[in-house]
C-alpha cells in the first residue's frame, strides 16, 4: 500500500530543518525533470529560487549544472501549458 509508505516520508520530511528540505526537494524535481525528460514551469520557478537562496551542498550544484545541460541540449524539454481551445 502506497499511502503509508508516502505518510512515513512526509512524516521523515517534515522533521528535517529547512535546509535539509530545500536539497531534498530540489533533488527531487530535477531527478523528476531528468526522468520525464521534461520541466513544467512551476517545477523551474521553484529550482530557480532555491539556487536564488544558495547554500547548496557541492552535490546539489552539480544536479543543477546537469539539469541546466540537459535543457541546453534538448534532452529535457520545457512544458509549455495550452488552453483546451488551442487544440483546434
């Protein structure tokens, strides 16, 4: 079963101080952004501010030079979001 299991990682998230929160979420949505081959642009917005923040572990650094490579050379591709009347 799924929900406990993702219970137990809000849970374990949640007890982490706010630095610890911030690598791990950014590691997720590049990961995610890496994985899909795409990036919405909430998920951007979000990884920009917290490079914005700095303080990112040398790890952390290298995923956002990885994911800025990836988008330079089209292996991840920006979402654009189109209204339902565009698909005429």
């Amino acid at each position: 079963m799924i929900v406990p299991l993702q219970n137990s990682v809000v849970n374990m998230i949640a007890t982490l101080n706010s630095s610890d929160r911030t690598e791990i979420l950014l590691e997720s949505y590049i990961r995610t952004a890496v994985e899909l081959g795409e990036i919405t642009p909430a998920m951007e917005a979000q990884i920009k501010k917290f490079a914005e923040r700095g303080n990112l572990s040398d790890r952390n650094q290298r995923l956002l030079q990885i994911l800025h490579d990836a988008l330079q050379d089209g292996c991840i591709q920006r979402v654009t979001h189109r209204s339902p009347l565009d698909r005429v």
